[in-house]
C-alpha cells in the first residue's frame, strides 16, 4: 500500500464531504459514527439508520426533504447490504452519493467510520515517519 497516495486520498474525500456535507445529509449507521465524523470536523446534518425507525419510514423522510444524501454505512458486508437497500428505497426521488465508501473501503485498513480518526491519525503518522526516513537517504 502507498501510504501518502492513500493518505491524500482519503483526505481529499473528507474535504469534499466537509463542503457537500453543508447542504447534503450523511447517512450512518449509529451515533459513533457521528462523534466519529464531528471528530474530523464534518457538521452538518448526519441521520443516523439505528435510531428505531424503518428504512423505508426514514428514506421516505429523507427523499421529502433531499436532494442528495452522502451514504457511509460500514463497508462490511452488513454495511454493504443497508447501502444497496436505502438506495434501493431512494431511487428516483434523492441522489444517493456511495463513492466515499468506495474510497475509505479502497485506502484503509478499517471497516466503519467510527474507526476513521483513529485509522487516519496513525496513517499521518506513518506517512510523517516514512517521508523522515527517506529524507536521511
């Protein structure tokens, strides 16, 4: 793995939700997932899936008052599966923007949100070690 392409990956898809994130809502699934994205600074309107309403109830709420909406369900296979089904009930009436989870799927070594600040913290720090290493030779 190429830590800094990685790295700036990862950080160029979180800029871009910081912005979208000002008019689009994320979907996640559980409040760590939320403390996980304030802890990046992403603050604007995240609706969590696991808060005792159905998906078909919730995406309906979502589509009367969206356009678009940012998923970042886990990238397990349960995560996979709840993305397909809320874009399954969104389609035709609200946008739903996958590709972040694409991203973090394809640069981290984690499977969920609420492990990303932990996860990017130690990758800058790898980065940060691995570009002292190789300024010595």
């Amino acid at each position: 793995m190429d830590h800094k392409a990685a790295l700036e990956e990862i950080e160029r898809a979180i800029e871009e939700i910081r912005e979208k994130n000002k008019e689009t809502p994320i979907i996640v699934e559980g409040e760590k997932d939320v403390k996980a994205l304030h802890s990046m600074d992403i603050k604007g309107v995240i609706i969590t899936v696991h808060r005792g309403m159905e998906i078909a109830n919730l995406c309906d709420y979502i589509a009367a008052n969206y356009k678009e909406v940012i998923i970042l369900t886990d990238w397990d296979r349960k995560g996979w599966q709840l993305c397909r089904k809320i874009e399954r009930n969104l389609k035709g009436r609200t946008k739903c923007i996958t590709e972040y989870r694409l991203i973090f799927a394809k640069n981290s070594m984690v499977k969920d949100i609420e492990s990303m600040p932990t996860f990017l913290k130690n990758l800058r720090r790898r980065v940060k070690r691995e570009k002292i290493f190789s300024d010595d030779f």
